[in-house]
C-alpha cells in the first residue's frame, strides 16, 4: 500500500509561501479603494437611471448636466418624466404627431432638442414654453410641418434645422421665421411646397427667396380689412332696416288708434287728440 507522503514519518505538512510585502500592502490598502470606487460609481450610475424615462438612456453630457435619448422608441408623446438636469435631448425617429403646450417645462438646462425625423403636424402655442433661455439648438427637420405659429415659439432664439417639410408659405410662417436663427445649410431646403395666397408661384421655391420679394402678410391684410369693410355694412344694414321697420310699426299704430278715436262720440278732448295724431301720421 502506498502512502500519501504527508503521512509518511519524519515528514511534515508543506505550508504556504508568506506573500510578499508589496502584495501585502495592495490587498491592505489599494483593493478596498479600488472596491469602493467601483461601488461609488454603480451607486452613482443606479442613481442616474432611476431617474430616466423608461424608455430612454441617460448619460452625462459632455458640457455638464444629462443626455437623453429617446430615440427610435416608437413614442406617441414627449415622455412626461424627464430629469430636470437634462441638457440634450434626443427624440428623433419616433411617432411623435404633435408637440402639446409645456411639453418641455421644468427642463431649465435644456440646450439641445432633436425632434427630426418624426411626422410633427403641429406645434401648439406654448409648446417650448420655458426654453427661452437655454435652448441654443432645435432640428425639426424630416416631419409633416405646413406652418408654423409664433406662439408656439414664443421667445425662443434658437439654431434651428426646419429642412425637408412640406411648408405653406403664409404669413404666419413668415412672422415666426426670424424668431430662428436657421443654419445656413438649410435655408435653400425651407421649400414652399404651398402658399397662401395661391397665386404668388411659390411652389418649389426656397422661402427665403419668396419672404425677400412678396409681403405674404400683405394679402391677409387686404382680406382683413374687406372682411372688416363688409362686417360694418351688413351692421349698418341691419340698424337701418330695424330702423325704418320700428318707424313704419309705429305709424300703423297710430293710425289705428285714430281711427279708433274716429269711431267713438266727437267730444272737445277726443277732437284735439284726433288732431294731434293726424299732424303725426
């Protein structure tokens, strides 16, 4: 039978080496730094996500502040719960229709907002409400945008990127273009697909070309004020006809109730009133 050699006599159980003094000190005092710095950065990383929107990713912006991406998430609306350290904000290809009014209130450090490549049909008054000092640069392009209210900019003063819509040139468009201080890329590709009125020939023309040589708002004027113009004559109508239908109803009374006079008993009083009312009549 052979025997292990830790049982043979004489021999004794081999210890391990004692580590060595440099090894020593990295498990005494480096490892437990490095440990924590790892669990500081998931504790901070934990944090950061607890506040993302579902169906976003959050990072650190490389200018201070968050980065978020929503991008490509199928989204119908603007997600509701965005962190108010948000900078960049990225929303592009998505299903967004429509941006509602203070969809991006609370986010006081936003900076960047990419809406492009969506089917945008509207912009509600009010819909960058709260941007107006931080917002430097806005992409609507690739959507369905016909027009665009200036009250959906508000004050907003922002970069912006308005190429490949299906623009109306009309005077709203016309008033809120100089509210955005376009990228000169993408000033030839504001293209009029309409314009309102009809008969400028704008179609497929630049809008920067038809806003330099016709007043778009000069038509709506001429408009308003036929509108006005008709308004006040069907009202002087109206107060003209009341009137000469209040003289006439007045006069079938009176005649009436001189006639009536005429039938009863000639007295002295009824024959003054006979003769006071034919004077009227």
């Amino acid at each position: 039978m052979v025997q292990h050699p830790s049982a043979l006599p004489g021999r004794r159980c081999q210890c391990p080496a004692m580590l060595h003094p440099v090894g020593f000190l990295f498990l005494r005092l480096v490892l437990p730094c490095l440990l924590l710095r790892v669990l500081g950065l998931g504790s901070g990383s934990r944090q950061l996500m607890s506040g993302c929107p579902e169906s976003c990713y959050c990072s650190e912006s490389r200018d201070g502040g968050l980065a978020v991406r929503c991008s490509n998430m199928n989204l119908l609306a603007v997600p509701r719960d965005l962190p108010n350290q948000t900078r960049r904000l990225y929303l592009d290809y998505n299903l967004l229709v429509s941006v509602p009014v203070d969809s991006f209130l609370g986010l006081p450090l936003l900076a960047e907002l990419d809406l492009s490549h969506n089917r945008l049909m509207q912009l509600e008054p009010g819909a960058f409400h709260g941007l107006a000092d931080s917002l430097t640069s806005l992409d609507l392009s690739f959507n369905l945008l016909e027009t665009m209210d200036p009250e959906a900019l508000g004050e907003l003063r922002a970069q912006a990127n308005l190429t490949h819509n299906p623009w109306m040139c009309d005077c709203r468009l016309q008033v809120a273009m100089p509210q955005l201080q376009l990228e000169p890329s993408s000033l030839a590709g504001v293209v009029c697909n309409g314009s309102e009125p009809e008969d400028v020939g704008a179609r497929g023309v630049p809008f920067v070309l038809v806003a330099a040589d016709l007043d778009l708002c000069a038509a709506l004027k001429r408009t308003t004020d036929v509108a006005m113009l008709v308004t006040m004559f069907g009202w002087f109508t109206m107060v003209i006809s009341y009137l000469v239908y209040y003289v006439r109803h007045n006069r079938e009374d009176a005649r009436r109730h001189l006639e009536y006079l005429k039938s009863l008993p000639n007295k002295q009083g009824w024959t003054d009133e006979v003769s006071t009312l034919s004077t009227m009549v």
